[in-house]
C-alpha cells in the first residue's frame, strides 16, 4: 500500500482517487435524495456508550459465532455485487483477506468470480447471498450449489424486487460492463447491461413471493437461511440481516441501526439478528452489539479496501475495524465481543430528574407558585 | 426536451434559467421569512417510511378514486394561478397533460385561459377552484360556468382573504401581467395590475365569511365542494384540502403534512382529505397517503414542467412522480395506492425499550444503583 | 429615507452601514457568546401558528388596553438607552413615532434627552423606566419626576445590578460618550464614561435589594409599577415584563419567549404579562399574545429606524411590525389583537397517534408481534 | 502578555499561533472522529440557566471547600500531562497560578517536573493523580512521595488503561520528547517515547484491576482517594469526577456533563462529585454546580493560558473563568458558589400547558373535534 489511510473515511477517499467515478459513485451513492444513505451514518451519533470502569474485564475476547460458527470477531464482509469493479482479484481477494483476519464472508450471486473458485480459496465461513428469483429452479440450482461448495448458509436478499432509482448511475449513464459468473446456470434473460444493474436482477426477482416461497426453498437446501433487508419488528422471522440495502432501495427509511431495537425485540432470542448500513467504526459495531446485533456486515469498505490494494486492502480494512473495536469494548470494560449489555448504549442523557426540581427557592426566597409542569 | 431533468429538483433549476427572474420568484416563493416553505419540505424528512418484505403484493395498483371518479395514480394538477407564466400554452397544456395521464387537473379561477376552452381539452375530472367572493353573484356565476363546462368539483380557496406580504415579489415591483379570462362575468374592482397578485383576489373575497357562505353555495351548484387551506382540526369539515397555500400565505405555520394527522383523525372518514405542500417525491406522496390522505396535489412543478418542456413538461414531470410513487409502494410491500396502512409511516425510531434497560451490570460487577429513571 | 427596507432585518441592515461599528456592536450585541441572543429568535421558530378559516372575522381591530390605557396595536417602544446613539433627536423622534402611531413609549432613565423634553412631545402614553438604586433617594426622586411629567408607569429593570461581559465592547474599548440627561438629580457616582455602559449602572443599583424594597417605591408613587427581566414562574408578580434583556445580561438562559408560558400560568390573570426580546416578525407578536403577553416591546428596531430616517424610520419601523401583525391575526382568522386564544399556537405537530397505529399488517401477512412501545 | 485574550477562546486562538502544530493537536485533539469532544462543549448549550430577581443575595461568595479544604472558587488546575510542551516552567507555573488565585492543583503522575519540586511551590491545596499500575509496587510508591510532599488527595483515573486511537497524533507520527520526572521510582517498561503518549502509560496499568485494587490502595495511603473517568451511575461511589477524559478515550460517549445528574443522583449526598469536560465560560461552571457538582476541573486551558504568557497566563485563565462565575452567580441572584439550587438550570422550556389548550375555539366558531391527542 503506497498511502496508509488510519480508518475507513481514509480508505474512501484514497479509493475514490483510484475509481473511476462512475464505479465509486455506483458503489458509494444510495437511492433518490440520498437521505436513508445519510441517516445510516448520522444515527450513529445519536446513540451514546456508557462507559464502565475497574470490571476487571482484562484485553476482550472479540470471538463470536455466527450460526454456530466460531469467527473471530463481529464483523462480517458483506454481499455486494462484482468485486471486480474495485480490483481484478474481486471476490478472490476478499474472501481470502476475511479467511486470513479469521471471519465470514457472505457472496454475492453477482460475483465477478465463480462461487465454486471463491469456495476454493476460503478458508472462513462462506455464506452465499441470493435471492427467491420467478424461476425457482435457478433458485434452487443456486443453492445448491451453494451448498456443494461448501458454503454454511443461505443469505436471501428481500428486498430487492423492485428496481430503485439511484440517480447516480442514471446521470452516469452507468452501463454495467460486469457479468455473473454462473456458467453453468441457465439464465437466459440475466440481463445485467443495463444502466443500472439491479433492473436487471429485480427484473428476475418474483414480486409476488411470499414467506412461504422462504419456507419452500428451505424444504429443498440443508443450509440455515438467513433473510436480508429487513426494517419491521413485524417481519421478523428466522436469522435476520436487519438492513435498508445501504441506502440503495428506499429511500426515506430510518437508519437500520434505529429499526435494530424492534427487531430485536421482535425476536426475543429466537434467532440470531445481524445489522448492516453505516458501520465504519468500531463504536458503530459496539452500539449494534449492544442494541442485541450477533454481528454487523460491511460492504462498501470491502471495495475501498480493494481499490487501495486489492486483498491486503480488504485485510486491513477489516484489520481497523476489528483493532478499533477491541479498543472500545476495552475502553467500555466489556470482556467478550459475545456478551455486550444493553446499558452500554443509550439513546439520551438521563435529565429526567431535572424537572422535578423546578420551582425551587432561593436565599429563603420562597418558589411563588406551585403549579405542577407536565 | 432538450434537457434531461430526471427529478422534480432538476426540473425547477432547468426552468429557473428559462424565466425571468422575477416570475420565477413569484413562482418559487413563500411569504415572510419562508419558514413554512422550507419546512414544508423538511418535515417529509422527518417523517420514516417502514418497508414490509414477503407480502406477496406483486406490483402495485396505482389507482384511487377522489369524490367517485376514477385516477389512475393519487396526484391532482393542483391550482395555480396563469399558468402562462411559465408557457403560452399555460392551462391548455397542463390540462391535456393531467388528462394524457389519467389524473385530474384542478383549475385556478385566475386562468391564462377561458374556463370553457380549459374544460373543452380536459380528458381526466375537472375541479374549478374559486373563492367565496364578497360578491354573492360572481360567486354563483362562475360556480355556474364551472358546473355547465363539465366540472366535477368546486374546489373552495379559504386563506386567502387577506394579502400575504410576499416579500420576494415587493422586491422586484412585480406587476402582474396576466389578466384573468372570464370575459362574460363583470369583475369591475378585479384589479390584478398590482404589485402582488393576490391583493387584487383578496381585495375581492369576503373577508367575512363564515361557514353558512359555504353552505349557502353549496345550495346553489349540484357540484360537491373540496374546501381547501385548513391547517387544524378544528375546521375540518367536507372534502378538504390540507394546505398552508404552499407556505405563501401565513408564515409559521407548521408543514401541511404535519398538520395532516390531527385533520385526518378529525374527519374521521367522513370525507376524503388531501395535501398540498412539499410533494417532490414519490415517497413525500406516500408518506401523506400512509398519514391518511386520499390525493395528494403539486402546484409548483407544474410550472417548471411548462417551462421546460410545455405539456411534454408537465406530463414528465408528472410521469416521474407517478413512477416513484409505483417504485416506493412497491418497495414498501404495498399493492394499492388506494390503501396504504398507517404503520407505512413513523415519526421516529422505536427505542423505547431501552431506556428500561439501565442500569446494567457487567462481569459480575452489580449494578450499584437502584434509581428509577423517567 | 432613501432606501426602503420592508422588513426590519432590512432596517437593521441598512442602519448598519451608517451606524459607527462600535455603535452598532454596543447596540446589537449580546452578553458572552451571544447564545441567548441567537436563542430569542431562533425561539419563535421552533413555535407554530395554527390558522383558522371561515370564522367571520372580517378585519382585526389591532387596539388593546396596558394598565388601563388603549393603545393603538400591542407593541410598545421598549426602555432602551441613549437613543442619540443613532440619531440627534434620539427619544424626542422615537417618542413623537410611538405617539403618532397610537402607542406607548417606555422611557429609559439612560436617556439622551431630559425626561420632561421627553414627556412633553408625548401624544401617547409614556412609561419611565428606572433601577432600584443604592441611593433610595436617587429612586424616589426619579419616580417622583415621572409622575410629575405625567409618566403612566414606572418599568423596574430588576436584571441590571450586576454588570454583565459584553465582549463586542471591550473588544471596540467602547467608551461612552453619552451622559443621562437627569440635571437636576444628584448622581456623583454615576459614572457612565466606561468601557460598557452597563458598570456604570449596575454600579449603582443595590445588588441586595428585595421584594420589600419594590413594596417601599409602590408606597412613594401613585404610579402602577411594571416589573422587567423576569424569567421564572418563582418570581412572577406584579405586572411584568418577561425578559432576558435581550441576551444582554445572562447568557445560557431560555429564550424569553420560552420562559413566556410558566410566567402566564404562574400568574394567572393576575397582573399583565408582556414580553421583549427577538421580536422582528408580526408572527412574533401574534406568537406571544397566543402565550398569554398583553404586549411586546421592542427596542433594538427603534435604533434601526431612527439610524435610517429618525423619527420617519421608527415611525416606518413600527407601522411595518403593526401591519404584519393586521396582515397575520386576518390569516389566522382572529377578530381581535386583545383576544388570541391560546390554540393559535403549538410547539409541535400532534403526531401522537401515528405511534399507536404500530405494528399493521398489509396484504393479509399479520403483523407477527405483539409487543407494546413506548 | 502581548496579547489581550478576553475569553478561553481568544485564549486558545493565540495559543496555537504560539505552539507546533503537532503539540496543538496533542492538546486540543480527541478521539477518533472527536464526536465526545464536541459533544462536552456543544452539550452546554442544551442546558438553560433560569436567573432569579431580587433574592437579595448581594454579591456572591465564590469560596467552596473540597475534600475539607477551602478554595476560593469552585474551578480547579486538573491533571493533564507534561505541561512543558506549552511552557517550559510547566507545572511550576501552573501550581503557581492556581495557589496565588487560591484554588486547588491536581498534578499529573506524567509531570514535567519531579512531584516534590512541583509541591514545594504549592501555595494552594495540591492533589496528585495517578492510575493503578500493574506494578503494585510502583503505584504504591507514588502514592507514599505524594503523601510526603503534602498532597492532599490521590487522583486515580481508571478511564487510560485502553490506548485510545487519537487520529491526530497519528497523522504527526507524534514522538513525546518529553518524560515523567520521577527519577527516584523504577519505571523500567515507561516507555514515553512512543508516537501517542498513552501507550506508554496505558500499557503499564492493570487492565484487569477492580474495585478491590482501590480499596487496597486506600488502605495503604493516609489520603482521601478521588476516583476520575466515571461516566455511568453504576460506578459512582467515592469521590468522583465525572470525565471522559476530554474527549481523549472512547469517543462516542455522552458529554461529561450529560452524565453528571445520573451519577449526582446515585451518590446521593455520600461523597462529592466534579466534572471535567467542556468548561470554557462562567454559565458552564454554574451550569455544573447546578447539576450538583462541587467543583469542575479546567485542563486545556491551563496548556493555553502557559503557552501565551506562562504563569502570567494560567493566571489569567482561571480568573477570566472565576470573573465569569462571579457575574453569572449574580445574575441568577445567587449568594454562594457553594448552594446553586437545581432549578438552577433546566434542559428544555416548559411549554406542556400549550398541549392542553388545543383544540380552541374563536369568536363563537365552536371547536368541532373532541379528539385527545398525547
């Protein structure tokens, strides 16, 4: 690396350098006004770590697991489509760069590599993200193989069926020159030249699936399923990636990081709940593990660690964000990654108590009124 | 179109650099200060969309009906006044836009056209916007004309009985050009030669007036009445349009949208409620669906769609929000623009649950206190 | 004039130009880092006008009564010192404005010109403003001069005995180069030829006063007594001018319009409340009569118009507020500036019941949980 | 001073014109994106002092004790390390400056200038801070020299045993040319000369002590112990100082400040509570005794007052701070710093009454809802 970005706004802008700006605005841009893009950052801010001294916690343990699988900290490599868009090594790189720091990385069904070759050099977890397409065959070929690679989970992207607008790549005139790599797969109207690539997947995608269409696919794979893109207490079922895509679909939701609670909630300890959107510190993943999180996944970073320098990017990418948040769950004295309380997050200060002090006299000069204050 | 504009806010830069200044301003401002311009559009952002996933929904159905008529997607051309501000085509063209596309057009009383000419191109419903006169005749007269040219609606502007100070308008001296065109109606003090538009309309309407001036018409027309410009529970009665006149009128109000609530739960079905104010996104119209508006009506893109463009102007501009709007339901999940659940809308995150959370322990070091925290 | 400002943010701008900087500072500056200054206007944005329609009004009558006296609309011309600081005439043309337009004139005890100069151009009621001075003498003598020019009250500023940082003028080394204008009272310690004018004053005042010396001056005048710079319901009493002087004293207090409503309601109909501070707007004016003011008082404007035009500018500065208060009660519907009910103004939308509509079930796919939230 | 600051800003402005870059941002930087940093400055402007009249409090006394001892103003020098880097008679100078305006020092264990020295120019009560060392041995030891030299209390921060990421310091390759002076005591593995001083110290401190290690510490020392670093009300007990160390540990925290009413709340009366954080004007200070602490700690300012004028300018500092105070204890019309009542200070305007008022009616046009809203 001949520049040496110290966190992941760094990485950005010493990656926006090297892309074209059509390739960085088509990774880093959202939908319509940008305004879910933003808010996934800002609602950050607006949660606050408590922090707790003399627990005698000692360095943390950043282990967790994730569907039963032991990875060596909360932070997962995300799904995103073609890698290749940031590095010729694409997918190959980040899975070895997640392999290599000891965590999972979850693949696209629009990889610039072949799943089975992307199975070949992981040496972590690999889950394989796809989606319920109209042809369930495809659906079920996909997974598969998946599962023949050797993959440990099934991620169903849900919210993907309707194209949205990202006026990026429209202004851009974006002409998506990747391809999946499915050789093997029939996919006779994949049309993925098109201005803005997930018109083309959307295109593909059964509008009128159901969950049972989740619980078929599910009846035909050995994998646990994971379901991605979801922001209601009301949805919430199964493993859940608790995500607004990023920003990318609809915009005008709140922060996922706000709707984690809910869902959390929602789901009471039945199952394992992730987050994706915004995370680009270690404070971000320590306030989702603290809103009930199993882990966080990032995406975009993954391509500005490419952009640098291909996998030994992508290594250190992961490298700040995981030695970041082994300094915060230090600094807060938590002993595990695995074991983060709720009190460690708060969304305000505690003043409440203030306003019962309100009248008060002064000097022996008595408080004049004793109105009672709402 | 020799420009490509592809949302509402690149329509009105491309058109604020094909009018002059002055009419531009007219068109763009609000009054006073233009607190309530600006927070007409900032309370949408404030406003969360929560997209469901799985229903099953399919693509949605954008049709609605307002008082019985058929439209293919729940936004009205609202009024406006001489729309040859912005074209010589000025009504004629936004109508046979509105009509082109299936959706309802609602005609100024201060046209660059004769209603009849207007009424004789219109394809969609037809609503004739008046206000009540201190002359009970005029009054009558033109909600004649209205119901004779076909009309469907009398649309009743209500806030207007007193001169907005419209500051951007004082600064250029603006003197109206346009002319209103009810060549047969006696309109003898109908000075529109002013500095200010409304001043010559509001110099004409009775200030006066109270609620039986309404019935009173209504007893006159077989048309039924929208009653538009009510900001408060208190008033709503009838169909009515929620509307602070697009912040140009009393400036401190709050957003239309954020009085939307309060109308909708005291109409209580009774009638349909619409919105005016803001609308520049498929998701700001459905958010106010969601809040429970029946339609929403934009006013002000309409003239930069004419500008642009003429009636391939407005139909564009109309075309975009239709397409979003299709895009957001059905990235919420929704089938119906007809029926849009409350819950589709929230004004904040649900965070709740953990402020019962604190305080906590960790490590086995207790918690040391035991207050209770409001 | 020869310029034509048409708001009083343009009167302040323009007499800015023909102010000396030091000047203009020593009159618009605050206390500290001017916090409460930006707060007293930035206040009345975050309050909300709620326009009604159709209430038969007709045009408003803008008279009120203060202590019994009928003013032409409810805004007075505010104690404020050395008005000679921006025009020769100084109170003589501020007084002669605020009588020619039908109102009332608080005379500040700093003035440029002799009290009873003053009195004798008065055409409309004349308050004299004065301190609790160390010398009870000093204090009884003054009131005894007002009522003997036939002054209707005297306005006690209670929030001057301690000299507060200014730091606009230590930073010009301002140096008074006025005098009060009291030749026939002894004041040998009245120094007012310091850095900020306030040591001077606040030299004098007894720092240890209390409630019973306000008793002690109520039994020495015939005149009614009107308390000024309160800002707790603890302290309210007597007739009262909520104030923070103008974020000139303490800086980190509430707007004045903010600490409004706890002085109505500890008052309770018992004396007349009224209130300076930020008012610019006549939506600023028709806010605090819905929280319960009587009236307003305005000061720094007057420097504006009397900078610009003398007596013409504070005539225009006070016209220009009225009838924005005239335009403002006509588009919320109100018949009378003495009577503006309290609903006419909210510090919030009324969401409330969006957050019980939570969760909902869309398509027939039931909301799967149960859980209530806060 | 060639200079003529007149506030803690003026004072830090001509600081860094006087200091290395690099030394400037050791200073004044924080942590990672130096949202806690900002957050202890701006979260003072969300709290609102509510001044009282005519309480007959006279001029107030500044005086307060802490710990038993008598200072003349609740504003202490706290510890910060190696006050050379602004001055080279560092903490010389600033022992001096705080002992000749009668207040109380607590110097730093990573102090330019040996403890004893530093002691022997006290002329105002000194306190020594110091963290738990692995080495019990060596905390110990420390703990013995500062109770020879005449300290008066030990002050343990428990918040540096996580090296935080100061992004600042990285960008400088920062190298700390300067090293403890305790030349009697082995500190074989202190190794100062590292790119980010706290390394050094934070890899010397027992990251797995707990509360045990406290008490074991006081049963080894005659001083009372003041525990430094808590920012939740689970830790308090002892003395405490509310701090997130300036901004300097974890970052995304709530201000100091924020946290000072929970933790006020869970000592409840049984030891005395201080605050760092954020103090640059008098109203921050009330503002903190108002919310019950009995003194706050100023650091960074102590760094600017030396690098502008050395102990001249420390001087300075804390008595612009003290003046500050004085005028703003008077201006509420309080007596003493040592009892500032709670209602001193309120977070938010109390507008509940308005809610209640709605929905109204106006001139005999009856309220048609009866809906409540929450």
């Amino acid at each position: 690396m001949d520049v040496q970005p110290i966190n992941l706004a760094e990485f950005e802008a010493f990656a926006r350098e090297r892309l074209p700006a059509s390739e960085y605005d088509f990774i880093a841009g959202g939908t319509a006004d940008e305004a879910t893009l933003l808010r996934n950052r800002t609602a950050f801010g607006r949660l606050f770590l408590r922090p707790r001294v003399l627990t005698g916690a000692g360095a943390p343990d950043l282990r967790t697991t994730v569907l039963g699988s032991e990875i060596a900290f909360p932070i997962l490599a995300g799904p995103a489509g073609f890698h290749a868009r940031a590095h010729p090594d694409g997918e190959l790189a980040t899975t070895r760069a997640a392999g290599a720091l000891g965590t999972a990385m979850v693949l696209s069904s629009a990889s610039s590599h072949p799943l089975e070759q992307v199975a070949a050099v992981a040496t972590g977890p690999l889950w394989f993200q796809q989606y319920l397409f109209r042809d369930r065959g495809l659906t079920a070929d996909l997974a598969a193989r998946a599962e023949a690679a050797g993959c440990r989970a099934l991620c169903l992207t849900l919210d993907s069926a309707v194209r949205a607008k990202r006026e990026r790549n429209i202004r851009h005139r974006y002409t998506n020159p990747h391809s999946p790599t499915y050789e093997g797969v029939a996919v006779p109207d994949y049309d993925w030249d098109t201005s803005d690539a997930p018109r083309g997947v959307s295109a593909l995608i059964d509008r009128a699936a159901g969950w049972s269409d989740v619980e078929d696919l599910a009846g035909r794979t050995a994998l646990p399923i994971v379901v991605k893109g979801l922001m209601t207490a009301e949805d919430a079922a199964l493993a859940v990636v608790v995500s607004n895509h990023g920003g990318r679909q609809l915009d005008g939701t709140l922060a996922s990081v706000e709707a984690l609670p809910e869902i959390v909630a929602a789901v009471d300890g039945r199952a394992e709940v992730y987050l994706d959107g915004g995370i680009r510190r270690g404070t971000d993943v320590l306030k989702a593990l603290a809103l009930g999180a199993r882990a966080v996944l990032v995406a975009r970073p993954l391509f500005w660690g490419l952009a640098v320098d291909g996998e030994a990017g992508v290594a250190a990418v992961l490298r700040i964000l995981r030695d970041e948040l082994a300094t915060d769950l230090g600094l807060c004295g938590l002993a595990s990654a695995a074991h983060v309380p709720r009190g460690t997050v708060t969304p305000r200060p505690r003043l409440g108590t203030l306003a019962s002090q309100l009248p008060y006299a002064v000097n022996g000069n008595p408080a004049q009124v004793g109105q009672s204050d709402p």
